[in-house]
C-alpha cells in the first residue's frame, strides 16, 4: 500500500502567499492615464487673452530683465516736433510721412538697435540654458513699455498717422496701442505737458505718405 503524500509546511506557506498577492493586487485600483511627472509644473504663460503668470514656485529672475517704461525711455531719442506715431494697418504710410518730413517713428527714435540688443541677449541665455524670456508675454510688455516711453517723450508738434473712420477722417482702432497705450498719455497733459498740437492724417494702405494738412486732435 502507497504512503499519502505529505504537504510541507513550506508548501502551504508559499500557496496562500500567492493566494494573498493575486487578491491585493485585484483590489489596488490601477490609472487610467499617466500619472503626471511633477506636481510642480508651469501653468499656462499668459495669451493675448488670458494672462497667467508661473507658479511662484517656479518663478525666477530672467535674463535679460524686461525693460521698465524708464528703461526704454533712456533708450530713444525723440527730438521736438519730431514724433510720428500709428496704428499697424497704415505703419507704411507713416514711416513714409516721416521720411519726406523729417519726422520721428518709434523704431528710427532707437527701437531698432534696443530689440536688436535684447535680441542677442535673449539668445545668449538661451545658450546659456538660464531663464530668459517667453516669448509673449515679455515680448508684448517690452512693446507696450516702448510704446508708451515714446509716447511720454513726445514733445512740441506731434503727428500722427490713423486708419480712415466710417466719415473717412483719421480713427482711433479700439485695438490698436496707439489707441491703448500712446493715445491715453498723449491726451492728458499731466503726463506730456510740452506737447503743443497733435495733428492726425488719414494713412494710406497702399504705404504711400498721407496727404493734406490734416485735423488737429483734441486733448483732454
């Protein structure tokens, strides 16, 4: 007669340890989707329409820093009765006033060798892998403090270039920054006290200089 065979205590150890696992491992809910890297991310940088800053735990110092309005303000040069400012739809027109008059745009007062600089710097951080700028949201204040230095700047007689309204006169686009930054400062005499007369053309599309002698620009 054969002998039963003997469990080992081993055996039976090792059985309901795999036992054990295979029900713990069923009840362990398993994702659905990755898990993000970190909890610590960037947020969304600011859009033309929803402005968001990073997280400031995240936020450094950048290089090279975002000029100031008296930044750009030290950079431009605007001699008196010089200053020709416009809206985008008719810059071609203006420069071409300022060229057969002598006058002075934003970029010819210095814009273009600051942005050249920064430019070179921007790409040097780059290189040098530190914290340098995004590109919409400190493009677009470097812009706007540009915009309005000029505008604090202005001196004198000053022109200005504009898209024709409805009754075909020299308009002020809602979007524009002439219309959000430079208008509000060269309106108000507290802050351009030595202007003397703004007078508006109506700009050609086609970037040819305006003609006439314009329309004089109220101040408030």
């Amino acid at each position: 007669m054969s002998s039963k065979p003997r469990i080992s205590p081993f055996s039976l150890l090792f059985t309901l340890f795999l036992l054990c696992s295979s029900i713990l491992a069923s009840a362990i809910p398993r994702p659905n989707a990755p898990i993000r890297r970190s909890a610590i991310e960037y947020p969304p940088y600011w859009s033309r329409v929803t402005p968001r800053e990073p997280s400031p735990l995240v936020k450094r110092a950048k290089t090279p820093p975002v000029p100031s309005v008296d930044d750009c303000k030290a950079k431009l040069t605007v001699p008196r009765d010089k200053s020709v400012f416009y809206t985008s739809k008719v810059q071609s027109s203006a420069e071409a006033w300022a060229a057969a008059n002598g006058g002075t745009t934003i970029w010819t007062a210095g814009l273009t060798d600051f942005q050249n600089d920064l430019a070179a710097q921007v790409d040097q951080a780059i290189k040098d892998g530190v914290e340098t700028w995004e590109e919409l949201v400190d493009r677009d204040a470097f812009f706007v403090n540009c915009s309005k230095a000029f505008a604090l700047l202005a001196t004198g007689q000053v022109t200005a270039v504009l898209p024709a309204g409805s009754d075909g006169k020299p308009s002020k686009p809602d979007e524009s920054f002439f219309t959000i930054y430079e208008w509000p400062i060269l309106s108000d005499p507290s802050q351009t006290p030595d202007i003397t007369t703004i007078t508006a053309y109506v700009g050609n599309e086609d970037g040819s200089a305006p003609t006439g002698d314009g329309e004089p620009l109220c101040r408030n």
